[in-house]
C-alpha cells in the first residue's frame, strides 16, 4: 500500500503525513526467515483485520470477514470454539506477540497444526529474540521449526523494531521508552498490514474517544475472555500508566484514525470513521491537542 498510496496523494494530502513513505522503510526488510533470509511475499488488494475486542461477538461479522482476499488476525485469537460466525474462520496472516508465544503453543492444534497457509510474524524485544541460545522466544520458534517445517515463521529484528518505535515517535511526538510503554500488537499490526494490504477493513476497533462517552458500551477486552477486564478500563489504565510496561492504547488508535485519512483504512463492528479535520488544522496538532483519557476533577 504505502508505494502506491503515496503516488496517488496530492501534495495537500502528503504533507499531512511522511507515513507513506515509513511504511516502506520500515518495512522493506522487516522480517527474518528461518529458512530463507527475506521478508514475507504477500500482497493483497482486500484485508480483514480482525481485533481480539469484544465488540465482535453477536455482530455476525464471520462470513463477510472471510470474503476478504486476505484475513489478519492477533496473538492466540481462537477462530474455532464456536467464534466463527462472528470473527470468521480463515487466517492468512497472525502477527502474535513474546508475552503470547506460551499461549499460542498451548493451542498448537487449533493454531498451527491445522494452519499450514498461514504466516505467522512474531516481535519482542532483542533479549528474546537473541539467537546465541540464550533468547527464549526464538529458540521456542527454532523448535516449532523443527516439529512443523512447513509454517511460515518470521520474526521481526531488532533493527526493524527500532524503526517501529521510530515511526511511534514521529506520528505522535512521544518516546516510547521514555513514557515507559511498549507499543501494542495492534500497531505492529496495522502498520504490517500498510504495507501488504490496498484496503484495510478493520474489525473490532473502536475509535479513539470511544471510552471517554458518558455512554460506551462495556464489552470484555477479549472477546473469548467473557469473564476477562472490561476492554475501557484496560485502555485507560494503561493510557495513564507512567510505571512498569503499559500499552498507549488511546494513542495509537488516534494515530490509526489519522491514518484514516490518508490510507484507504475503514473501521467495522463498531462502524465509525474519523471526522474530517478543520481547515486550519494538520494531523499531528489533532493527535496532543485534547487529552486522550477522561481527567479527574
């Protein structure tokens, strides 16, 4: 997406946002194969990138997700276990985090046994993705290599993470180690499916300001966690984190609605888009001009 994207904008357009062109630096050698030293070949004119959120459950989204060319999902998200109708069956891709990996083995058989087309991408910081037998991750990966050498296995390096947390700081002003945060799945996600996806179709995500309504519908942070944290609570409590590792949730979807604008990005399940920007206004004063959490009074 990013290559075309960027060709196709008008110079008002672009100067909104260098996104277009970070995507593609980003991710042009991003990954590292355990066979074959390249990135995945993929590229897909219709993605479905379905959330773990809990909003998916009774929209009945399966069928319509499953339609797309290409199906995208996140860590240990089942698609079995009577889920289908509402998050879909198929996966063509599953980006899956360090802190899921023991998950993601535990449900090898409905995960990766029965998964031989799909890619699988997992990130973590370098210390777990060292390769002098002392990363934990990827000698979990080297393994489920050996037991299953047909599954498509990359990982992202720890170059290419920096260039992730370079992005983060550049679409929203914020050093991601010094705010003590990791960013989420969710971004690392979103921006992989920039670069292999023309149309992103995205499930399950709520827009930025969603929890700070009066109002808000209160749904699972998981949809197949029902007795899990309430998925609100769990954005704001990592949004205002300062100690120990936190996730900038309301951030990064204020960024996503950004790229909105720009990329051909829509949100489903609930079905929202980003409002248009006023006139005197640019994309980076949107992302830190209104507090991203309700304040205490």
């Amino acid at each position: 997406m990013c290559c075309a994207a960027g060709a196709s904008m008008g110079n008002e357009e672009a100067k909104h946002s260098d996104a277009q062109y970070i995507f593609c630096y980003v991710l042009s050698t991003s990954f590292l194969f355990f066979a074959i030293n390249q990135p995945p070949r993929m590229h897909c004119q219709t993605c479905a990138l379905v959330t773990s959120s809990g909003h998916l459950i009774g929209g009945g989204r399966g069928e319509e997700i499953d339609r797309a060319e290409c199906v995208i999902r996140m860590n240990d998200a089942p698609t079995a276990r009577g889920y289908g109708a509402d998050v879909g069956r198929r996966t063509s891709l599953r980006v899956i985090a360090h802190s899921s990996m023991q998950r993601v083995l535990r449900n090898r058989h409905e995960l990766l046994n029965a998964s031989q087309d799909t890619v699988f991408i997992f990130w973590g910081p370098g210390s777990y993705m060292r390769r002098d037998g002392k990363g934990l991750v990827y000698n979990n990966l080297r393994l489920m290599n050996q037991v299953l050498p047909k599954l498509k296995v990359y990982i992202i390096s720890w170059q290419k993470m920096l260039q992730f947390d370079e992005l983060f700081k550049k679409e929203t002003g914020k050093d991601r180690r010094i705010s003590n945060s990791w960013l989420s799945t969710g971004w690392f996600t979103m921006t992989i499916a920039l670069e292999l996806c023309d149309r992103i179709n995205v499930y399950g995500m709520v827009a930025p300001d969603f929890c700070r309504e009066p109002q808000h519908h209160s749904v699972p942070y998981h949809y197949y966690e029902p007795r899990g944290p309430d998925e609100c609570a769990m954005y704001i409590s990592h949004e205002r984190g300062r100690r120990g590792s936190h996730h900038r949730f309301i951030t990064e979807k204020r960024v996503f609605a950004n790229w909105a604008r720009t990329f051909d990005i829509h949100f489903y399940q609930p079905d929202w888009s980003p409002p248009p920007l006023p006139d005197n206004r640019t994309l980076e004063e949107t992302i830190t001009a209104t507090p991203l959490v309700p304040q205490k009074t």
